[in-house]
C-alpha cells in the first residue's frame, strides 16, 4: 500500500507538471509500468497490456491534481490497454465512471460517446450514467434519451423531471 502511494504521488506531480517535459532521467527512477504508461501518453509505442492495474490506481490522484490537458491526455489511453474490444469497452466504461463520479462530465461523456450502443457493457446501469452526464452538460434531450432505456429507479426518475423543467424553463440548448 505504502508503495502504491508514493507512486501515485510521484505520477501525479509529474503529470501536474505536463509529461511533455519530463526529462528521460525523471522518468528512469519510477517504476516500470509507470515509465511505459507516461511513455505511451508522450507517443511512444510501448507495451503497456499490463498497466491497467497501475493505470487505474493513479487515475484520481492524477484527475484531482492534473489541469485538464494532463487529465485528458492520460484519460484518452483508457481504451489502449488491450486488443480485445470487450475488455476495451470495459475500461473504458470503469475511467467514464470514476470521471462521472469526481464530477469531470465533459471528459466522461468523450468516454461513453466512445462506446458503441451495442457494446456489451451498454446496460440499463450505463444508459442512466450516460444521462447523468448529458443532464449535467446541458444536454437535457439527449438526457432524457438516456433515462428512457435506463434503469428506472428514483435517480433516474428525479433527473427526468429535472431535464423537462430545465427544458420548460427555456434553460435547454
């Protein structure tokens, strides 16, 4: 545990401090799947099929303290880590999910736009996530969309009535 946090704290003042200009010897002394993930961020054509663990374990260390380049350049390797589109779809669905739930909407809709309606992972669950997002960019049709192939519970039942007041209001685009 103590090893998975310095590295996160390593990471993350790195990406804080943009991975563009790291030096290759900064690079050198964190671990090795941590110097493949910043290495496949920078453009370098590195393995990094089994990163995700790490990936994942630094991702809101990273979201919290990187500005939103760093935190879009490291949220947009999530689909790079395996050549099988289920597990793709899969990971991806887990960073759209910890964007949605530290409040980074715009970052998390890119993820889930990305993922085919007919993927596998694309479940009531997903759809009313999906909807939370659009509700809380704006996009209150869109959301309602969503809310109607979700899950329908008093979450999604509370977000709908919320998007056809903003749309009643005049508040929609």
């Amino acid at each position: 545990m103590k090893n998975k946090i310095k590295g996160a704290e390593i990471l993350s003042e790195l990406f804080v401090c943009e991975l563009q200009e790291l030096k290759e010897e900064h690079i050198g002394i964190l671990p090795d799947k941590m110097q493949r993930i910043i290495s496949f961020c920078n453009g370098i054509k590195v393995d990094i099929s089994d990163c995700f663990d790490v990936y994942m374990d630094l991702f809101e260390t990273v979201c919290v303290l990187g500005t939103d380049d760093v935190v879009g350049m490291y949220s947009s390797i999530c689909a790079d880590f395996s050549d099988n589109v289920d597990i793709q779809h899969n990971q991806m669905l887990m960073v759209a999910d910890k964007l949605l739930e530290i409040k980074r909407y715009k970052m998390a809709l890119l993820i889930y736009e990305a993922i085919p309606a007919d993927s596998k992972v694309v479940t009531k669950k997903f759809w009313q996530k999906a909807g939370i997002i659009f509700y809380h960019t704006s996009r209150y049709d869109e959301a309602i969309e969503c809310f109607q192939c979700a899950e329908q519970d008093n979450l999604t039942r509370s977000y709908l009535t919320w998007c056809q007041e903003n749309l009643n209001d005049g508040y929609g685009y």
